[in-house]
C-alpha cells in the first residue's frame, strides 16, 4: 500500500472512532445517576424553576433528540457550561491545557534521556552493577503506585527536607504574565527569571512521577533491542575492522537499536495522559487531568464529557501519527 | 498415542512405566520448565510474594490481631509500637489489621475483572476472528473506540457514571479491560480458523457455534492466561488508583488505594497510615510483575533453548 493511502485509511478509521468516542461519552454523561438541575438550582426549587431549567439545558426533550443536539455542539466546539465554574467549558480546558502539556513534555523528555541512557549502559554491561541496578530500577517503576510514590516523595523532600514545594506550578505569591500557559516558556519569554527558577522547582518531582513509568519501559525495551543488536552480524565486522568499541557502539549499534524505542515512547504518551490525572491531583497541578477528576468528583457533565473527549483526541492523534512515523519507516507496517 | 488394546494385557508395573515411556517428551519439558523457573530467581521471588498475598488473603480473618473497622478516638493516630506495628489511624482503626483484611478485597478484585474481561474478550475476539469479514471489522471499530481513550480516564468516567463503589469500579475496569483480550483472542481465531481440521470438522456438519466453543476456543486459551499474568499487576494499580481518587472503595472499606487517600490529610506527622498500604500495593504489584516476566521469559523459545 502506498504511504498517501495509508494515511488516508487511517484517517477516515479515526473518523469514525471519534464519532464512536463521542456516542460513549454521551451514554456515559447521561447514565449519570445525579439530576443536573438539582445540582444546579439546589433539592428545593420550585417546580416551575425544574422545569424551566430542564428546558434551557434541552433535557425535556427526546434523548435522541439530545444527542444530536450534543453532536452538533461538539463539532462546533460547543461543549456547553460548566456547571461548576459557569464558564464555557472549551475556555475551561484551554486555560487548563498548558499545564498538562508542560508537564507531559517534560516527564517524556526525562523519560527518553534516562531511560535510553540506563538500557543502553545495561546492555553494554550486561550482568555487571549497573545492569543489576537498572533492572531493578525499571521493575519498581512499573510496581510502585505513582500517587503514593508522589506522597513518600513530598514526605521527604517537603515535610522533612524543605528542599522541594509540595505542590502547584509555581509559588501563589508569584503572578506571572500568561503568554502562551506554558509557564517555563512564558517567563523566558518576558524575562521573569524568579518565576523561571521557582517553576523548575514545582517541576522536578512531579515530573519524576510522571515520567518514572515510562523510563522504565523505555529502559525495559532498549536493553532488549540493544542486546539484539549487538549480537548482529554488521557489529561484529565493524568490531573485526578494527573499529573502537565505542565508535561500534554509539555510531552502528545505537542508531538501530533505538526504532523499537520510538514506537514505545508513542505508546508511553496514553500512559502518560493516564498517569497525569493522578500526578496532578497529588501535586496540585493546574491541568486538564486535575479538571476532569474535580469535575468527576462533583458530576459536573458537561466538563466531564469536554475533558473526556479532548483527552482520547489528543490519544488517538498522537496514536495515529506514531503509527504513520512507523509505516513511514517500516513498509511492512501498511497492512 | 496410547493404544487401549494393549493396555488390558500389560501388568501394572509395566504398564506404568509403559506410561511414563509414552509421556516422556512432556514430563521432559516440565521438569525443564521447573529448571528454568529454579534458574530464574526473579521468577521465584514473584512466585513466593504471590504466595504469600495469597495466604493472607485466605487467612485474613485470622492473621488480622484487631478489627479493621472497630474504633477508638481516645487513640487516634498513634505512631507505630509492638501493639500496632503499622500504627493507628484517624479513627484508632489498627492501620495493620485493615491492609491485612485488605488483601480480600484485592484479591476478589483481581478474580473478578480477570473473568469478566476474559468472558467479554473471548466472545467478541473469537467472533470476530472466525467470522472474520464485515463482522470482524464491526466489533474491531468497537474495540478500538475503547482504546481511544487512556485506560485509566475511560475507568474513572465509567466508575463515575455508575457511581463510585467497589462494585462499580470493578465492572468499570472490566469494561476497559476486555479489549486486550479480544484483540488477543481475534488474532488466534484467525489462525485457527484456516486449519484443515477445522475446515473437516466443518464438513461433518458441526455447526459454527460448536466449532467455536469446542475448538477454537481451548486453542486460543493459553495466550490469554500469559497476557492475564501480565495484567493482574495493572489491574490492582488501576483500581487502588480509582480508590485514591475517590471513585472506587469508599471508606470504611480498607480497600488499599483508599487507605492511602485517607492518610493523605496526615501525611506530614502520621505518615504510617500512608505509607504502608502503599508498600503493600507495591510489593503485591511487583510480585505479579515478576512472575509475569518470568513465565514470559520462560514460554520464550529463544530463552528456552
């Protein structure tokens, strides 16, 4: 298949996906037992006010009628008000959106350099210390449940320590200017280095749980494809010309053994918008997982089918484009 | 094969040995299996935790020196002693007793959403594998429209919608978990499918179900108990993780995640109540995984030879 018709399939496939996306999160939103007008007007509204109110948010009439009406607004960008916040809830998730990329880029960036960094060594120096430690390293990181290694860690480092914040983007006292709502970029961009340096230190911890996981999968799958490429036949005759080993092994062997890590770290992103709700409830972190928790928690529906459904489009978009870097690199992959 | 003919004429002994003759390939390769398993001892270690986890679980009721829900506020959050060796909590519940009382709930946890992810993925997996066609592409669209959403967040709007209880959370899990299996399931089918006994059956008049249930469906079991291994770890960390966050176990039930959640209030001076049902989590957790990648290491043939 050509690579244009590849895309093209996938494409349309993820067409429908995203509309089946849509008709789940509906179905779920709408079982929610809670009566949204109670939560809106309180148990003891008149009855005239109930009414009135199931008229306004469209819930007297026919559910299919109501999904289409939710249909049409989501693909208008419409996701309706928060019942929480009163605001529109694409404005909700824009504002909260940064935060969770900001967090996200910098879990994965820590996940890639340390995770290919201890398989590489693991597999250069098989059976020695470092192998035995990063082994070790790596299974502990897809045991230990994140959310309670996040509160040892705040025990240590905050309680304790005093050396890292607890929780937050940066300090409440700080008021940066919003540019673009990465808050890193933002305060190089304006020149506020205090906000630059507090914000790396609100980073460091959640980004460790975050991105802990996925460093061990990633060091998982570049000991064992580095282990297969050094057993190949090119190694071993660029080992006979005479080359240095560590020639052999950073310029031939490295640059091979790192595809099956590429496919992995798309695979690490689901986990990591996952891991996210979870990291940013424990670190009070401003983003969209900590959102859709908060407004699971007070069944807020409208939020919650919002942030539902942008978090499995940023999923399946980032899906799809692994998939299509794969088939770009891999021709066997077009089936 | 044995030959039922023969067998009458042979005396016991012999008949024995005749036997242990016949099944010798397989005994071979069990006593090699239990070789490799000796010669891998992170295996073993994942065997022996899940073992232990086990044992509590059975003998809860026993091993538990306090109730896990009885009270006492005149001594609320004691440190860790000889008495209370995990401490006190909020309510003077005995932090110990509950994480042991606890490993019920996680164990029943596990058995369920493994059987009914299992039975939901067996049926559409095998269906869409034998059938294969417009049918297969129907139920594959459902499946992937499952996997367009992070597990964890697909698992909490179910729990959510459902209300959170345990209950609730473990059919949310379920229906998240059941495509891994499908998928699994499709792919053996539709080998399965193509082979010539298959096809002869067929011609005998069996009829698809029966092909099905009877035949492809033994065949396709194996590949799913390994996958199970490797999940049961996942399963434990996304329902404690569905406790934490308050859309799973609801207290008092000492459900692991959601004993964590509630030391977390105290964490700066009471960090028992936090800290070891969460060690408990973990080493239940690191237990499946190590037995999970030693049994993958050891059905591997390139390890195996």
């Amino acid at each position: 298949m050509e690579l244009s018709s590849f895309i093209l399939k996938r494409l349309i496939l993820m067409v429908v996906v995203i509309f089946g996306v849509l008709i789940i999160v509906f179905v779920v939103t709408r079982i929610i037992p809670a009566d949204p007008v109670g939560a809106i007007l309180g148990g003891n509204a008149p009855p005239a006010a109930v009414d009135a109110m199931r008229h306004q948010l469209g819930l007297d009439k026919p559910i299919f009628m109501q999904l289409l009406d939710y249909l049409g607004g989501v693909l208008r960008g419409n996701f309706g008000n928060s019942l929480v916040s009163s605001r529109s809830v694409i404005t909700d998730i824009l504002e909260y959106l940064p935060a969770t990329i900001e967090l996200a880029i910098s879990s994965i960036i820590f996940a890639v350099l340390l995770g290919t960094t201890l398989g590489l060594l693991s597999a250069v120096f098989r059976n020695r210390f470092i192998d035995h430690f990063s082994r070790v390293f790596s299974i502990l990181g897809i045991s230990l449940p994140g959310f309670w290694l996040g509160l040892i860690l705040i025990l240590f480092f905050y309680y304790r320590l005093g050396w890292l914040p607890s929780g937050g983007q940066y300090d409440m006292f700080l008021s940066p200017t919003r540019v673009t709502g990465l808050v890193l970029l933002d305060s190089v961009i304006t020149g506020e280095w205090n906000v630059f340096f507090n914000a790396i230190k609100h980073l460091i911890l959640p980004t460790f749980i975050l991105g802990y996981s996925s460093t061990a999968s990633i060091a998982r799958i570049m000991r064992a494809s580095m282990l297969d490429v050094l057993h190949q036949n090119y190694i071993r005759t660029a080992r006979a010309k005479g080359l240095p080993k560590k020639t052999v092994i950073l310029r031939h062997a490295l640059r091979n053994a790192l595809i099956p890590v590429v496919t992995i770290i798309g695979l690490e992103f689901g986990g990591l918008l996952s891991g996210a709700v979870l990291t940013e409830t424990i670190f009070s972190w401003p983003g969209l997982g900590r959102y859709i928790v908060n407004s699971l928690l007070t069944l807020d529906y409208p939020a919650i089918s919002g942030g539902t459904i942008f978090i499995a489009l940023i999923y399946s978009v980032v899906n799809l484009v692994v998939d299509i870097l794969y088939a770009a690199l891999d021709p066997r992959m077009r089936a | 094969m044995r030959k039922p003919s023969s067998d009458k004429k042979i005396s016991g002994q012999s008949a024995f040995r005749e036997f242990l003759r016949e099944r010798k390939p397989m005994l071979d390769d069990v006593r090699h299996t239990v070789y490799l398993w000796k010669k891998t001892p992170l295996a073993l270690v994942g065997t022996v935790i899940i073992c232990l986890f086990l044992l509590v679980a059975l003998f809860a009721p026993l091993l538990a020196p306090y109730s896990p829900i009885a009270t006492d506020l005149s001594r609320k959050l004691e440190a860790p002693s000889a008495a209370h060796p995990f401490g006190l909590d909020q309510f003077g519940r005995d932090v110990l007793s509950r994480v042991i009382m606890g490993t019920r709930i996680e164990v029943s946890i596990i058995v369920i959403i493994s059987v009914i992810s299992i039975v939901i993925g067996l049926i559409v997996g095998i269906v869409a594998g034998y059938f294969g066609g417009i049918i297969d592409e129907i139920l594959m669209r459902i499946t992937d429209i499952f996997l367009a959403f992070p597990r964890l967040v697909l698992a909490m709007a179910f729990a959510a919608a459902l209300r959170p209880t345990l209950t609730n959370a473990i059919i949310a899990i379920s229906l998240v978990e059941w495509t891994v299996y499908a998928r699994l399931a499709r792919a053996e089918a539709m080998k399965i499918r193509s082979q010539p006994y298959i096809e002869a059956i067929r011609a005998v008049g069996a009829s698809n179900i029966k092909i099905m249930v009877f035949h492809v469906l033994p065949m396709s079991i194996s590949p799913i108990i390994v996958q199970l291994t490797m999940r049961m770890g996942t399963i434990i960390l996304t329902a404690a993780s569905l406790g934490f966050l308050g859309l799973g176990a609801q207290p008092p039930l000492p459900e692991w995640g959601a004993i964590v959640s509630d030391g977390r209030s105290y964490l700066m001076n009471n960090w028992w109540i936090t800290a070891f049902p969460g060690m408990a989590i973990a080493v239940t957790v690191l237990g499946f995984n190590l037995l999970g990648d030693g049994i993958r290491d050891i059905l591997d043939p390139r390890i195996r030879r």
